[in-house]
C-alpha cells in the first residue's frame, strides 16, 4: 500500500495519526492546573515549529543520515527559503503557494551552486565549506550588501524582511485577507475545542503545515528504500571502493545536497507562512548547530529519529526555558520550606535560561549510553519487554500441570 512495506506503513500511519492528533496528546493537563501551565505544549505557535523543524531535519537526515556527510550550513536554505516566501507575499499577494513554491526553488538552486563546490571535498573539509558558504549568505543577509549593490532593499539587514502597506503585491484583490493564507483560509484562522478543564486549539497553520510534514516523511521513506537511497548508503560505507568500481558518485551526492536543500527551503518558507516576517537570525552557524544536534538525538539515519529530535530540543527550547524559581516553589510548596529552597536551589540552573544546560547534559548522556538516539533507547526498551515476555511464555509452557 503506498509503494511500502507493512512496516513502513505502519510506522508512516503512526506518525500520521500522531502529527494530526497532537493538540489533544500534547496537552495533557487541565489548563489551569500548575502542570498543565508548565509542561502542555500543544499552542499553535509551537506546534507549527515541532513539525517544521520536521521536515528540516527530515531533509538533512537524507544527507548526513544516508551519505555521512555533515553538512554545518543547512541553516542557510531555511533562510533562503524565509526571504523568497516573504518576498512572494510582498511582490504577488498572501496566497501561501507561490511563496512555498519559491522558497523550494530558490533554495533548491542555491544549493546546486553551495553542494558542486563543497562536495569536491570530503569529511571535516566538507563540513567547513558548508558552515563558510553559510556564514557567507548569513552577513550577506544581516548587511544587505544585495541590496546596497543594488540600490533596492533585498533582506532589510538587521530589522528583518516583512510586508508593507505600500508593497505592489499584483495579485491582491478586494476582500482578500491581509494576511499568509490558502485561496482565503487564513494560516491564523482556529477553532477551539472546550473539555472541561481543557481547551484543545485545531489551527489551519498547524495542520497545513502537518499535512506537508506527513507528505516529507513519506517522500524520505521512499528515498530510503529506493535503489537511489541504496546507492547513498553505498557511498557511506565505503566511497572510496565505489570510485574503484569505476562509479562516479558526484551526481548522486549533489543529488542527496540538493534535495535536502528543498527539504530546509521547504521548511523556511512554512515558517514565513506562519509568521511573515524574517530575519538573517535564521542562517546564523548557531542554528545549523542546533539542526545537527536535532538529528543526533533523534538517531541519524533512521527514518522516525530526526523528527523526535527535532520535537525534543524544541519542547525544552519552548517549555523548559519558561519555568522559573515561582512555578518551582508551588511544586515543591508542600514540603518543609528548607527542603523546598534546597530543591529549587539545586533544579535553578537547569531551567529558564539555563535549559542550554539540561539540552547539552542530555545530549551527553544519549552520545554516550544510546549512540543511535532515542531510537536506539525505544529499540533497547522494546527488546526488553518482548524479552521479558518470551521468559514468562517458557516459563508458562515448563510449568508442571497441578
């Protein structure tokens, strides 16, 4: 079914179900209650980023996951794919599908031109050129030197690309919305959904945003068993044995770089569509660190890890950054006060700005105990438990009748 295996399947309907089902799974707590203030996430506006930051590292997972090749400049195509869809609002109107369509082109151009010149070389000499071509896009945006060149505003330098007023924007028509939207469905448009406690937010960004994800992880599940995907796995096993073979694997690594590229352009101008105003912020090397350490955590080369990865880093950058030493004394507020500054004393540098300090202690503990991230710890636990119940089923079976 879908051109996959049973396995396959199952796990891409899994995360289908679970993508479309998340502002109900993601919060958990009654809204008022202390827990549900500190630890539900399911709000649009992080939502959109747990599954755009999805398909980014869903697109570099075909690259470094499949080839080996560690890519440091990916940050570059997801501000690429930001300034082309903004400049689509600003030139056409806020009809969302020229600004995505562009944003995959341009970036998919771009890295034609980055991944011919950075693949002639290999290893760390790769990784450099791409953070340096990234670094390079990342000053070129923050001063607008195209624009200076030019006499025309292209990137607005440090305030950042927006819409204005007076922009020509051609394809407006009376009555349509002055904001991103598809054919007069606003990306900012919800409804709400009232249980009890709960208060469940279904936006259009979110799920239109979902429903490109979902098509991303399919598309990278058929790359994977594809013979295309076959031939990258090659590549990473042993390059060297495939240019004795007298293969020339170029084509098939600028393939894997441009593709991935779109992926991170894709993404950029999603972001864009939620909120259509960017900044050369997007490009720094600090974010294309951050895309990296997404798809180590989640497990490199696996086809669900760099989706988890992303959802992680992105939940602590979001949630764990706003807990403070107040939210900690109401949890620890029915213990014996020395007890309860001890603990805040202890928990104070972990949290709020501090939550760099638990993302880098966990980062830690998975290189270590689980090299293949998360996905790696759900295989361990899954081996132990269908272990467990192999034991008691022999145990069962030897058991004398009574």
């Amino acid at each position: 079914m879908l051109g996959l295996n049973s396995h396959d399947l199952k796990m891409f309907i899994v995360i289908a179900l679970l993508t479309l089902a998340a502002p109900i799974l993601l919060n958990p707590f009654p809204d008022a209650s202390a827990l549900g203030e500190s630890f539900n996430a399911g709000y649009p506006a992080l939502m959109q980023r747990f599954v755009i930051f999805g398909i980014l590292v869903i697109g570099f997972n075909l690259l470094f996951g499949l080839t080996g090749y560690l890519s440091f400049g990916h940050a570059a195509f997801l501000g690429i794919g930001s300034y082309a869809a903004v400049w689509m609002f600003k030139l056409l109107s806020y009809n969302i599908i020229p600004a995505i369509l562009l944003s995959v082109i341009v970036a998919g151009l771009v890295s034609v031109v980055i991944g011919y010149v950075s693949l002639r070389r290999s290893g760390i000499y790769f990784s450099i050129l791409t953070l340096a071509f990234a670094q390079m896009m990342y000053a070129i945006a923050y001063s607008d030197l195209l624009g200076r060149m030019f006499g025309i505003t292209v990137t607005n330098g440090e305030t950042g690309l927006q819409v204005y007023n007076d922009d020509p924007q051609i394809l407006m028509s009376a009555g349509d919305p002055t904001v991103p939207h598809l054919f007069g469905i606003t990306m900012n448009g919800s409804s709400t959904w009232n249980v009890g406690g709960w208060s469940f937010i279904f936006q259009n960004g979110y799920y239109l945003s979902a429903i490109f994800m979902i098509a991303a992880f399919y598309l990278s599940i058929r790359i994977f068993r594809s013979p295309f995907g076959l031939m990258l796995r090659a590549i990473k096993s042993n390059q060297t044995r495939m240019h004795y073979t007298g293969l020339n694997t170029k084509p098939y690594m600028l393939a894997a770089f441009v593709i991935s590229g779109m992926y991170a352009g894709l993404a950029g101008g999603l972001l864009s569509a939620m909120d259509p105003l960017t900044g050369a912020e997007r490009m720094f090397w600090t974010a294309s660190g951050e895309i990296v350490v997404m798809s180590i955590l989640g497990g490199v080369g696996t086809l669900i890890g760099p989706v988890l990865g992303a959802g992680l880093i992105k939940y602590l950058e979001n949630i764990v950054s706003k807990i403070n030493d107040g939210i900690l004394h109401n949890w620890f507020a029915f213990m014996p006060d020395w007890l309860d500054n001890l603990l805040v004393t202890i928990i104070h540098p972990f949290i709020g700005k501090g939550w760099h300090l638990t993302l880098g202690l966990l980062f830690m503990a998975v290189v270590i105990f689980l090299p293949g991230g998360l996905v790696e710890g759900g295989q361990r636990i899954g081996r132990l438990f269908r272990r467990k119940k192999s034991t008691d089923a022999a145990d069962g079976a030897t058991k004398p009748a009574e």
